[in-house]
C-alpha cells in the first residue's frame, strides 16, 4: 500500500511541472493590443461554451447522483455511497482536465503569435510548452485522483464509478468540442471559402472566431477529456482484473507505479523538442515521444525488476511496440507525402466524387494492419508471458502511461493553429503564417492523426479488460457466441457505432448549415462587411454555434447510457456481454477508418495547396476542399467521439452488472412467452 | 425422400415459366434497324465481358477442384469425391443463373424499348415478363440442383462444396459485373455529364455502351448469381441444421417444400403487375410481391398442417414478416419523397460536402431498424417456437423463398434502364424516355435498394446458420468471446469487410479513371465527335472496362478465400469461429450502410432533377451528382459484394473445419512459444 505513495508523488510532480510550464507561458510577451484583441474574443467564446457545456454535464451528473443515491439505499447488496462520491470526483476531474487544457491553450495561442515574430524555433518552444501544461495536467490529474481514492478506499472494485464519471464527462467533452469544433470549420469554409472566395481566418468572416474557439475547446479541452477518461479507465481497468485473478499486492499496485515511471520519462522526453527547421518539426515532436518510450522500456525493466515481477515485463514493452506501430501505420496512411495521400490528391483531378471514393477507401484499408498489431498483442500478453487478461490490461496500460507525452506534442497543435488565426486577423506579416505558424500547423494535422490511433487502439485493448471485468462483475465464465443471447447482442452492438456516428454527423451538418446561413445574412444586412469597412458580429456566430452543439450533446450521451441498460434487461448478461464486444469491435474499425480517413482528405488538400495538380483555386483543390469537409466530422467528431462511447457503455454495464445477475432468465424471454 | 420430387416439380415448372416468357419475349418487335444496332452492340459488349469473367472463374475452378482431388486422395477420413463435383455442380449453376439473366435482359431490353411507343403498360408488361424469366431461373435452377444432387447423394452434409460453388461464382459475378457497371457508370457520368456537358446515355459519349452493358452485367447477371447462391445456401444451411439436430425426415425436406410452394405463390404473383399510371409502378409492383408473400404465407399453413409439423410454421411466417418489414424500412430511408432523401437534397444546397456528410449519415442511422428486426426474428425462431438454430435457418429460407418473385420485380429495372439507352441513341422520341422509360427507371432504384435490404438481410440470417453449421463440423460446443483467440477472431473478422470494400471501391475508381482518360482522348482524336459527324469508338471503351473488372476480381476472391486458412489454421476453431462472427456482424451493417445510403444518394439527386432547388444545371445539383457518384460504388459494388464474401468465407470455414479439429491447439501458439 505504501508503494501508492510513488504514484501519488509522480502525479504531484507532473502537476508541478504544469503549473511551471504555465508560468512560463504567462510571462511570455503578449504582442500587440489588437492581437489581444484577437485572443480575448476567441477566450470568451471558448469560455462560454464550456460554461454552457458544464451546465449540461451538471444536469446528467446530478440524475445520475440521485439514481445511485437510490441504488445505495433500495439495494445497499449492489451498490453503496462510494460509487456516487467516487463518481463524482471522475467526472470533476475530467472536466478540471479538459478547462485546464482549454484555459492555457486559449492564453498559448496569443504568446505563440507573438513569438512567432522571432522565428519557428521559439513559436515551437512557447507552443509546446503550453502543450506540455495539458498533457501533464491530463496524466497528473489522472493518476493523482486514481491513487488518492484507491488509497482512501483500498479496492479498485468500488473505484468503478470513478471510471464512470471520468467516461460520461470525456463523452460530453469530445462530442460537444467535436461538434462545436467542426461545425464551426465547415460552416465558415462553406460560405467564406467556397461562397465568398475569402481566406482561411479572414477578419470579414463572421465565423472565424468560432472556428478558432472551436480548435481550443474540441482539440484542446475536448481531447484533454478523452485522454484523461483512457488512463482512468485502463488503470481501473488493470486494477480491477489483478483484483480478480487474486494476483499479489505488487501486481495489483503495479498499473500505478507504470503511471509513475512514465510520467517522469515523459518530463525528460519533453526537452527533446527543438528545431528550426520547418521540415524537420515532425521528427523533432517523434524524438520526444521515443525518447520517453525508451526510458519508459528501462524505467518498466528496472521496475518489474525490483518488485520481483519480470513475468510482467514483455506485456509492457508490447503495449510500447503497440503505440509506435500504431503510429508508424497512421502516418502511412495520413502524412502529406506518402503515396496514400498523393492517390487521393490524384483522385481529386477527376472530381469531388473520386476523390470522396479513394478517401473511404484509405480510411477502410487503413484499419487492417492496426487491427492486426492490437491482434498480437493481444495473444502475446495474453499468452505469452504475462497472466492472461492482466497481460492484456498491462499492455493498454503501458500504451497509455506515454499519455503525457502524447498529448504535450498533440496540444501544440491546435495552440499553433489558433496563433495563424491571430496572426490573420490582427494583420501581422504573411510571411509569419507562410513560413512559421503554417508549418507548425501542418505537422499538428498528422500528430492529431497519430494521436487518434494511438487513442482508439488504446481504447480497444483497455475496451476488452474492461470487457473482462464485466464478465467477472456479472459472474459470467463463458460467452458463447452460438448462444443466441450473444449473437443477437453483437449485431447490436455493431450497429451502435453507426448510429452513433450518424447522430454526431448529423450534428456538424446541422450546426454548419446555421453557420452558413448567420453568415449570409451577416455579409447580407451589415453594410460594408465585405469592403473590411465594418465589423463583423462574431459573438453572435458563436452562440449559434454553442447552441447547436450544446443541443446535440443529449442524444449521444443518452445512446450511451441507455442502450446497455435496454440490452441488459431485455437480453439479460449474455445479451449485454454481446453487445458489449460488438461496441468494441465494430467501434474500433469505424474510429480507425474515420479518424484515419479524415486525416487523409486534410493532407491531400494540403498537398494540392502545395501547387500539385494545378494548386490552391483550381478545380482539382475545389474537389480536395469537399474531402477536407467530409473528412472534418468523420476525423474530429464522429470518430474520436467513438472512444468515450464505447468506454461509457462499458461502464455502464459494470455498474449494472450486480442487478442483472439477480435476474434468472432475461425480461424478452418472459415478455414473449406471455 | 419421395417428397423431394414435389420440389423438382416445383423448380421445373418455374423453369417452364421461364422458358415460356423468353418465348414471349422473342415473339415482340424489335423495332428500326437503329436501335437493333445499338443492341446489338450491348449485347456483344456484354457478351464479351461474360466469356471473360467465365475464364478467370475457370482458372479459380480448376485450382480448387484440383485441391479438393488432393484432398479427397490424401485424407479421405475428411473429403471424397463428392465434393468437387457438387462444387462443380453449384458453381455452373451459379454461371448458367447470371448467363440466362444477361442474355434474356440483352433481349428484352430492345423489345422493352420499341414497346415503349405503345406506352407505359406495355413497357412495363415486356420489360416486367423479361425480369420474371431471370426470376424464375433463378429460384428454378437453385431448387433443382440442390433437389437433383440431394436426391443422389442423400445427405446435405456431402452438398457443401455445392454451396461453395454457389458463393465462389456469386462472389466472382457480384464483384466483377459491380466493378464493370460502376466503373462504367461513374466514368462515362464524369467525363460526359460533368466535364462535357452531356445528357445520359448520349451518342456521342464513347463510354455509354460501356456503361450500358455494364446494367446487364451488373444487375442482372451479377445480382441473378447473388440471389441464386443466397437461396442455395439458406437451403444447404437448413438441411445441415436439421440434421445435426437429428429432426423428422420431413423436417429435413421442409426447406426444400418450402422452396417449392413459394414458386407456385410467386407465379401466381407475377400476374398482378399492371398498371398505367407512371406514379403507379411501385405499387403495381409491391402488389405482386404481397400477394405472393400472403399465399405463400397460406401455403406454408397447409403444408406444415399436412406434414404435422405444425410447429414450423411461425418461424417461416417471422421470415416473411422480416422481409416485408425490411423492405419498408429500406424504402423509408431510399425512396425519393421520403423526409430522409428530401433532407439530403436539402444539405446539397450548401455543397457536395453536407450531401455526402448527410448522404453517409442516412446510410448509418438506416442500420438500426433492420439490425433491431433481425434481433427479434432470431429470438423469436429460436425460443419462441422452432427448434433452436433450426427455427432461424426457417425464418431465413422463408424469407428467400420468395427470392422468384423479388428478383422478378428487381430485374426489370435495369431492363428499362437499358430500353432508355436505347430510345436514347437511336433517336426516339424523347417524350418516350420522358414519359415511359424515365418513370420505370426511377421505381427501379427503389425496387434495387429493397431487393439489396432483402438479400442482404436473408444472408444475415443464413450466414447465422451457416455459422451453427461450422460449430457442428469443427465439433464447438462453445464460442466463448472470453477466450481471447475468439476476441481476435472477432475483432479480424470486422476488419475483413472494411478491406473488401477498400479494393472493391479502389477498382471501381481505377476503372472509372481509364474510361476517363479512353473519352478524353477519343473526344481529342476523333474528329467532328462532339459535333456527332464522327462516330466514337465504343468497343474500346467496353474493352477497357472489361479488362480492368477481370484484372481487378482476383484480390477480393482471394480475401474471401484465403482469410479462413491463414485464420483458422493460426488462430484454431475458436479463433476462425470469432472471425466468422465477425464479418457476419460487421459484413451486415457495413453492408446496410452501403446500400441504403447510396441509394439515398442517387434518389436525392433524381429529386433535385425534378426541379427542386433549381434543378438540373443548378449548384444544389452538382453537389448532389457527387452524392450520386459516391454512392453507385457504394450500392453496387462494395454494399452488395459483401453478401457473397461473408458466405464464401463461411462455406471456405465449413470445409476446411475437419481439417483443423485434428489441430491439438493453434499454430500460432506453438510458433510464439518456440
């Protein structure tokens, strides 16, 4: 129990080393007052949706408390007052992660315009350091919570709602900043770059400060969530199946004190990121990821060393070789110079249809060898070494212990992108967009696909212990899929990603085409818009946006949270057991296919802008922009928000799992006999 | 056994039937010398594609009958003789199926157009008797044959390389005619409608023969293959079942009883499509359809009654309700006036974006309620009443029972469409197209969405048999999601279809792409082609088409066979068990999203041509061709390919199971431990 105190006094040091970088941020000069102006617009709206966002969040939270204050007191043999405590801090945490991330992104983005001026070099480091803030904030908050309440409760078993809470807030976190994010993009490249001929962030657009909120509160705060819910998930995850398998003490502490080791490898690693050459700022953020996977590899040799449990090594150095496989397949699929993305770029001389073709088809293509990878590892840490499902659990586990790092390189991304929009709209010099903040931007669209990849495979392999967990909470030994219970619960749970991803769309298209329509009516009714003479109302688009998204939140989450509970009744624990390897199945090769996919279409355009195939304005970009469009909600709504679905409904089914075991056959059964 | 004659009765009067509308047929005027030169060059075109396809199924023929002589000499304890030449059996049946169904439409096509002068109803007569004669080949072939060879061999258990003949050559027909009508289709529209400004099926395109040919090669003769196989199997897969469960002698003949008085309910169905009110046609057509349904329906009660095996009889009535509720749900989401269609359209007034996000997201969302419909089948056949997997294998051969008439219904579409072509290039009138061929053309997206719902929702149900059948041979008595080479399995088995249509999709933009390049350099070479004073050179186009179809069968054929090999034979029973699951569940739902959202896509298009949101020539209409152009690959070719894959892969597992009980454990394991 002791050795709990380590992973408590990494997660301390990694939130140290946050509120450093952060310091350092605010100390950064802050340009000009127009610049500021800039920022101060895009902070507010931001602030104003995860305001609005919370609000929503609160209302579920609280339906939630008052159902399993209830459980506790009607069926105090199932479930007691930790869950709902325990719930609670998940969910808060999750959401201190997510405006942490959003807080610092939306002060980044005005210093790294501002460094800019100097060179790429320092907007790298001034980027990067605000990226730094959100991935250490994300394992810190994660692992320090996850220790605290294992150290308060001493059993992973109650820690379930925890898991919970952190799912359901990542859910609404990515949804709503994933439909915020894209509706805003689409909608302001719909009418201001198709319809109006104007710029990317060009100060007439009315949606152009959404669009830049959207980058903070999706990529940053969104993603913040996401990764954030991963950890939690796969430690309790770990945790849980140690329990289970009655494994020792330094097994069940083990999931932490990986947590802890990378941690500090991931604060080394963080130094590795220097360049000042814009062709050279990927290899520079890979450095740092292998850096740190390296003296992870020798922090975990060392560690299962001393605790005197070396079996447990190969699982974790699998779960490492998983996440730069991984990420070496999606950049295959996704980097702007590989023969993937040029056939999409060719594909566009034909036409929007051709190009919209071979993009599905790279994204459908793209799901094999990932799908492959997480297959061996699976049978390797299962039955290799390692004690079967724990082997499992420590490989995810390991995968996302590098999430401090992961996310540091992610962040910079959207923090650099949301500087060329500063830098736009306050009317610096084009050269520091051409030759500084558009680079960096560039390499940010690859390390989003690559950390995509690396969450949806994460999710997965943390999905099937979870998985495991549930059989064990539901007193399940076999799973039979000849049992028509299972079959019927995996066509169903296959089908859920779709519906989904078709609600999540939807969505985007719908706030989109809001977008569009404010905008029109702007250029419209505000007389000398167009000429640069007059203001645009830029609040106004973004609580339309907000709106939209806030208001499409609510059926996702409740697909969520109700379809386990339906199945769970209806078709009883193997129905749901089912159900529950079809989410996870079926949703990993949808998320892999649209997050990859996605990625595909942006780097293709980008190619094209590059004055392959005629250039930026020529037909063959007009048909890469549609891909680009499509490619926005399947790689940054649709597809991410997979990963916190598919761990919801675990969830779900874990907390319910004690209330279907009283029931001796499953409620349809009853039902249709009558 | 005397009972099966009742069967090969059945099935020989369909062939009469058959055979006595071809007499029809042949009896019409085949109009001016004009449009019989444009069908001739269609029928030659098709011709040539056929003999092609015919040799590289040849090729794949001899490879495999030489693999299973091998087998049967070397381990006769598992195979004999009886397979390759069952196998040889059901895979001409399968080529003799697609070949009546392309050369009577070659014909009636012609005979359609000319009586289109006389109007609607008597278009719709000859064009509906042409699509009864491959109706009833169909279902007459795949009755007989299996009838004949059970009468010989007298155990279902020796006809499975009959059944894998059957898939081979549907996935072989389905694959390479979706390719080549695509291709055909999606090039000729790109470089005529879009680049030239063309009307549909013009004289001067040099692709429309291609794209022409490509109706009778795809629709007709590759969707003949399909649903002959589909009935095969669903056959194959009852009879297995039956006997695994040791039934009554007549409930192991019932499939077949079944068979036949649905013929007789279908016959008597084909005379109730008349009408002459073009808003009319569909439901002149879904008359026939409900009243084969309700006397099979009536039929099923006698027979059951006179068997004594009352019990059947709600298993075989929950198959027909499937496919009727199927049919509805699929028309819902497909048909032009629908809410669903209409919003598509609405969503390409802001650009080929939205549509193709909206288009994707209906295709998603229509998953859910044909998923939910064959839930409830399958726990209602398998609990309620029935006998187990057996009651499903029912509810699955009811529903294809009625396969005579919906391919009737289906096949005269692509007829019609082909009369247009014609009227189109031998100059008719246009008020001909406008009034006749045009409104016949349109009920026949919606007739191809719901016959696609339909097969593919059959092959679901009989894939689920086919899987009972494969826990059988390789002696499971447990699939248990929780052994992990089943979760494996499960997660390479939702992979594979997404793999499928990546090549599927990628051949059918390549072939698109050299059509293309083929009508650009005509439209350059050839002088006075764009003023019609030169005539193109449509063979070179056809030839071009045809090569790249041939080249591009071999990979999706190898997919489909090879993956249970190196699966089974790496991963074990258990692990090729998952994978089985795996691609029934994912196959069904990719397969749903991919044909009903194309099928959206193409209505919504012909919704904006009717003048809604400016029309034709209008932006809303660009965007909505893209839509279109997407979704031919997607309805076509991926969506429907998938239907012969999951079932090679299911009949390839069924044969090679004896061959891996004998595997004490998986071969990967003993390679990983070395």
């Amino acid at each position: 129990m002791d050795l709990v105190w380590i992973s408590i006094g990494a997660s301390v040091l990694a939130l140290l080393y946050a509120l450093v970088s952060t310091k350092i941020i605010l100390e950064q000069p802050k340009g000009t007052p127009k610049m500021n102006e800039v920022a101060a617009a895009i902070q507010e709206g931001a602030n104003a949706f995860l305001k609005r966002q919370y609000k929503t969040v609160f209302i579920f939270w609280l339906a939630i408390v008052i159902v399993f204050g209830l459980l506790a007191y009607y069926l105090p043999s199932s479930f007691n007052w930790i869950t709902p405590i325990a719930f609670t801090v998940g969910a808060g945490l999750s959401a201190l992660a997510g405006y942490i991330g959003m807080q610092i992104s939306v002060r980044a983005n005005l210093r790294t315009a501002k460094a800019a001026e100097k060179g790429l070099q320092e907007a790298l480091r001034i980027s990067f350091i605000g990226g730094t803030v959100t991935g250490m904030s994300v394992v810190g908050l994660a692992l320090l919570g996850f220790s605290v309440m294992y150290l308060l409760v001493n059993s992973p078993i109650e820690l379930i709602g925890f898991g919970f809470g952190a799912s359901l807030v990542s859910l609404f976190a990515r949804v709503g900043g994933g439909i915020y994010t894209k509706g805003a993009d689409v909608g302001a490249d719909l009418v201001g770059k198709t319809e109006l001929n104007l710029p990317e962030d060009d100060v007439r657009n009315p949606a152009t400060i959404a669009d830049n909120v959207g980058d903070n509160v999706g990529d940053c705060a969104g993603m913040a969530a996401d990764l954030y819910e991963s950890y939690v998930i796969t430690v309790l995850a770990s945790m849980l199946l140690a329990t289970y398998a009655g494994l020792s003490s330094s097994a069940l502490i083990l999931p932490l004190l990986v947590g802890a080791v990378a941690i500090i490898a991931s604060i080394i690693g963080t130094y590795f990121v220097k360049t000042n050459n814009k062709n050279r700022i990927w290899s520079a953020l890979n450095k740092s990821i292998l850096v740190s996977s390296l003296l992870s590899a020798i922090g975990f040799l060392i560690l299962t060393g001393l605790l005197g449990e070396l079996q447990y090594f190969p699982p974790l150095i699998a779960g490492i070789l998983v996440a730069i496989v991984i990420a070496y397949i999606t950049g295959h699929y996704t980097n702007k110079n590989t023969a993937a993305v040029r056939e999409i770029a060719i594909a566009s001389k034909s036409g929007a249809g051709t190009n919209i073709i071979y993009g599905i088809a790279n994204g459908m293509r793209a799901t094999a060898f990932p799908v492959i990878t997480i297959v061996a590892a699976v049978i390797f840490s299962y039955f290799v070494y390692g004690d079967g499902a724990f082997g499992i659990a420590l490989a995810s586990m390991s995968m996302l212990s590098l999430t401090g790092i992961i996310v540091s390189v992610d962040s910079y991304g959207p923090i650099t992108d949301n500087a060329g929009g500063i830098a736009e709209m306050s009317g610096m010099s084009a050269k520091i967009r051409a030759t500084v903040t558009d680079p960096l931007d560039a390499v940010g669209n690859t390390t989003k696909a690559v950390t995509k990849g690396f969450a949806i495979g994460a999710a997965a392999l943390a999905a099937l212990s979870l998985f495991v967990a549930f059989a064990n909470e539901a007193q399940i030994t076999t799973l039979s899929i000849l049992n028509p219970f299972v079959i019927t619960g995996l066509f169903i749970g296959a089908m859920i990603p779709y519906v989904f991803s078709a609600i999540t769309m939807r969505a985007v298209g719908s706030a989109a085409a809001k977008i569009v329509e404010e905008v029109r009516r702007q250029f419209h009714s505000i007389k000398g818009l167009m000429q640069g003479k007059a203001k645009p109302d830029y609040a106004r688009a973004v609580d339309i946006t907000t709106q939209a998204a806030i208001r499409s939140l609510v059926a996702p989450a409740l697909l969520g949270i109700l379809s386990p509970i339906f199945v769970g009744f209806f078709l009883g624990v193997q129905g749901l057991g089912g159900m529950l390897a079809g989410v996870i199945i079926s949703g990993l090769v949808l998320a892999l296919m649209m997050t990859t996919g996605g990625a595909g279409w942006d780097n293709a355009k980008k190619y094209v802008e590059e004055g392959h195939f005629g250039g930026k304005g020529s037909d063959t970009h007009k048909a890469a922009v549609v891909g680009d469009t499509v490619g926005d909600p399947f790689k940054d709504t649709a597809g991410p928000g997979l990963n916190p679905l598919i761990k919801v409904i675990n969830m779900v089914s874990l907390l319910i799992a004690p209330l279907l075991i009283g029931l001796s056959a499953p409620l349809m059964l009853h039902l249709s006999v009558l």
